[in-house]
C-alpha cells in the first residue's frame, strides 16, 4: 500500500475545501479507481460464456469495422 500525503486548501475560516496530491499519488489513485471498475464490470458479466479464439477474432474484427 502507498502513502496518501495530502496538503489541505483551506477557506478564510480554516475550513478545508480542497486538496492537493502528487501527479504520482493522483495518477496511482487514478489507476487504483480504473482497475477496481474493471474488475466489478468483470464480475458483472462473469455469468457469459468466454469467446474460443475463431469467435473471439470475428468479434474484433467487427469493432474494427464501426470506427
């Protein structure tokens, strides 16, 4: 696990309103967040049968075609 250093921004009555990472810890954060989605969208459509390779192949080649 890593280190959260955040520095506080804070309103005229000491009140915190903001923060402020590292471009390190934000991007860390930032991967932790992508990684955790793809995972519960995984675990969402884990019910589905895998594609074999010959499937799997026609199914790219498709996604190809729309762009």
């Amino acid at each position: 696990m890593f280190q959260l250093k955040p520095n506080y921004v804070t309103d005229s009555d000491n009140k915190k309103v903001a923060v402020q990472l590292s471009i390190k810890t934000f991007e860390k954060v930032e991967e932790i967040l992508e990684n955790y989605s793809l995972y519960k969208l995984m675990e969402e459509e884990s019910d589905e049968k895998p594609l074999g390779v010959k499937e799997a192949k026609a199914y790219y080649k498709k996604l190809k075609k729309k762009k």
